[in-house]
C-alpha cells in the first residue's frame, strides 16, 4: 500500500490528486488523513483546496529540500511517539545510517536528563534524536558541548549552562540536550543526541519558557540549522580548543558564583569552565578546584540578564 505521509507537504494537494497517486477514492484518502491526525499528524483540510500538513512541520519534502546533501531515508517523522531516544535506538539496531534523524510531533514519555521527564507536548516543541556511529568513546564529552553550542546557535538567541542545558538571555531554560550511547571498548557505536526545545508556551516548569518569548523561530528552520550547526562541530571534534572557546562564549556561569548538586554532595563556588574531558570546574572560596563529572549547576544569587 502506498503511503500518504510522503505524498504530503506543507502546501495543498488537492483530495483528487492524493486519491489517484494512492489508486483510491476520495474517501479512503479523508480516512487516512484522519488515521493520520490520531496518529499525531498535524493535517489540515480545506473544503477547496485539499489537505496539507501545517506550515511549520518539519515535513520530509520539506527537510529534504532543505538539507539537500542528506542521503534520502536518513528522516523519520513522527506523530506522537513515545520517545524519539526509543525510537532511533531501534532503528539504529536495524541499521540506520549515522546522521538518521527522528523527529516527533509530540511525545508521551519524553526523557531528559538525569532520569527525568521531558514535557513533550505536541507541536509545542522541537522533539529530535540524531544518530552518530563510530566515535571514540573519547570524544563523547566533547561532542555533548558541541551538541550544546550547535543548539544554542541554532536558537540564535542562547546561551548554555553545563552541562548541556539551553537558556534563553534571561536565564529560562529553553531547551536541552541528551546524549546516549552504546559502547564497545574504546569505540561508541550508536550515539544518540536528543534535542528539546520548547517552542510555544505550555505547561512548563517555572525555570523553563518557550524561545517564543525571545525570538520567533520555526521548528524547521531552527532543525536545519541545528543540524547544519552540528555538522560544523563534528568536523572540530578533532579541535577542542574550538568547541571550548565556543562554548565558553555562551557559557552563562563562567565567573559567577554556581552551586552545583551532584549525587556525592553539593560543591560551591566561581564557576572556571569546562575541560575537554567535560568536566565542569569549580573553584570554592577555600580548597582546590573541583572538577564535576555529573550534576546540576545553579547560578547563586539573581539570575542575571546576558545581553
Ligand atoms: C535535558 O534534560 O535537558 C535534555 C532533554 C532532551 C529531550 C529530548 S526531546 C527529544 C529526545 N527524546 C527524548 O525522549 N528526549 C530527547
């Protein structure tokens, strides 16, 4: 059976059109449109001009057009997923391509860092998993800030705390990044980097706001340029120095008093800044530098406004 999902864009196709490239009729194609609409999809129907997904979806046609250097079959989009971690996980046992991109709609079990939730409500966000093979396991902590920094200049307006959170000029956590990987040896063989962003105002914690609030960016255009941002950086990952430097430009703690939690406690002090090996540093008022492998980073005091 042929799809309909591909048939569709974000300008109208008539229902005709759609029923004869499918070889159904006009009813069968509205069912699909509506078994497409529970799956997640956001579809509009006009009584004249035919169906189209919403202007903003990250559609295939779109993304392909685009990023036209991307090999075809490398993208999935998805209506509302679970987690689009799970998702190109499973695709990547199946033999996805490093590059594959999923993104979703929505997502219903969204994972952010540390174990926790990320709120994905559907079409309020950028849900994204990217897939990147062969790396060595050296380089993943390098490749979470340059994960980082890709997103906060794909924003256009971000900044980024450690370890890999995006905050909008006010200090309001806008998006993050999460990195998964399966490891053999010195090699990682699957690296998923999950991106969140939210997009629109929703239910969101009292530290989060939508990038709405800064700046007016479609979920498309900030996708390719996330991924044109990212493929900059993976071409430096053999440059630290560079992927630092360009951290440290949107860092928002460096220099400012941090409290960081880790699970052994918590550290406070002037924040350094990171190292290669992506630790976070700490200078206390009294003792050594601490370097922090895994925490939370809170700056003390106001937040503070970056211009
Ligand atoms: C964080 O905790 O700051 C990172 C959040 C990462 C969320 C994204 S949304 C797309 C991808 N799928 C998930 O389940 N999580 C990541």
């Amino acid at each position: 059976m042929i799809e309909l999902l591909p048939l569709l864009g974000t300008d109208f196709r008539s229902g005709t059109e759609l029923a004869r490239e499918l070889g159904v009729s006009r009813v069968a194609v509205w069912k699909r449109i509506q078994r497409l609409r529970e799956m997640g999809y956001p579809v509009e129907a006009h009584p004249k001009r035919g169906y189209r997904l919403v202007e903003e979806a990250p559609a295939p046609g779109v993304l392909a057009a685009r990023l036209p250097r991307r090999p075809a079959g490398s993208y999935r989009y998805l209506g509302v997923t679970a987690s689009t971690q799970e998702d190109l996980r499973r695709w990547a046992a199946h033999g996805a391509p490093s590059g594959a991109l999923v993104v979703a709609e929505g997502q219903t079990a969204g994972r952010g860092r540390r174990g926790r939730r990320w709120q994905s409500p559907p079409s309020k966000g950028l849900y994204c998993s990217v897939l990147l093979r062969g790396l060595p396991v050296g380089k993943l902590p390098l490749l979470g800030l340059a994960g980082g920094v890709a997103l906060a200049e794909a924003t256009g307006v971000g900044r980024v705390k450690w370890p890999n959170d995006i905050l909008g000029p006010d200090g309001a956590k806008v998006g993050g990044v999460l990195m998964e990987a399966q490891t053999n040896g010195e090699e990682a063989h699957v690296v998923i980097l999950g991106l969140g962003v939210n997009l629109e105002p929703a239910d969101l914690p009292d530290h989060a706001a939508a990038l709405s609030r800064y700046s007016r960016v479609s979920r498309t255009d900030l996708l390719v340029a996330f991924v044109q941002r990212l493929e900059h950086w993976l071409d430096r990952l053999d440059r630290p120095g560079e992927v630092l430097a360009a951290w440290r430009r949107r860092d928002v703690t460096l220099g400012h008093q941090v409290r960081v939690r880790t699970r052994q406690g918590v550290v406070e002090g002037r924040a350094v800044g990171v190292r290669t090996d992506g630790t976070f540093v700490v200078r206390p008022m009294s003792g050594e530098e601490v370097a922090v492998a895994a925490g939370d980073v809170e700056l003390v005091g106001q937040i503070r406004t970056m211009s």
